[in-house]
C-alpha cells in the first residue's frame, strides 16, 4: 500500500535533504541516501518522520550569527590601491576571487601573525598621510 503523504513527504524531504548536503551537513547526506534506498513502509515512516522534523525545524536555530561588521571609510595613496588590485590579480591567478575588503583583511591577519620587530619594521615602511580629505587640485 502506498501512502500519498508519504510519497509528497519524500519529495519535500528530499529536495530538504539535498540542500542540506550540499552544505556538507553529514546528517542530511545519510538522510538523503536513506530516503534513495527502498525501504520497509515502517522505515520509511520512521524516516519521513525523522525528516518531516527537519523541515519543520527553525532555520535560525543552526545558524551561527555572523559577526558585526562595521563599515569605515579611509584615504590610502593611489600606489596602496593599484598594490590591492594586484593582489586581488594574484588571486585570481590561483583560480580565488576576492573584494578588496578580503584583500585588506588577509593583511591585517597578517600583520597579526608578526611578531613585534617584524610588525615594527613594516609600518615603519608605510608612508605618513595628513589626516582628513584633499581637495582636488584644478
């Protein structure tokens, strides 16, 4: 005998279960390999149950809250900016695609990861701006 419910569970749970995966969610690939296989009606009842809890859960509830981000807004000489679109080039050399925000933030990590001489003597290289914004020049 075949259930309706069942065949149109399947289907929700399915298409559920494989967005999941892609997500590399280990639960939802087992899951969608067990909803492939044939199964005993009783099995397949206790898993579309299984599933029909997954589809009903908060979508909130598994996921991590992103950090705050914060946006600024700062006046870098134009040899900084070219040198940023060079590393986004670089990037793109080894098959990656980044913003200049991920190229910025890689070098703080960077920075981060010195050790106190080395930090030292790379800010020591980096050339002094006057504060505020320079009106353009006619």
């Amino acid at each position: 005998m075949t259930y309706p419910f069942l065949i149109l569970m399947n289907a929700e749970c399915l298409e559920r279960a494989h967005q999941m995966a892609k997500h590399n969610d280990k639960s939802a690939i087992e899951l969608e390999a067990l909803l492939l296989d044939t199964r005993t009606t009783e099995a397949r009842l206790a898993l579309a149950d299984q599933l029909s809890k997954m589809l009903t859960a908060k979508p909130g509830a598994e996921v991590v809250k992103r950090p705050k981000v914060i946006r600024d807004s700062f006046t870098l000489p134009e040899d900084d900016y070219k040198l940023i679109l060079h590393m986004q080039d670089r990037a793109l050399d080894v098959r990656m695609s980044v913003t200049k925000g991920e190229v910025l933030r890689a070098g703080l990590h960077a920075l981060e990861r010195m050790s106190n001489e080395e930090l030292l003597s790379t800010l020591r290289t980096v050339e002094k701006l006057k504060p505020g914004r320079r009106k353009d020049e006619p």
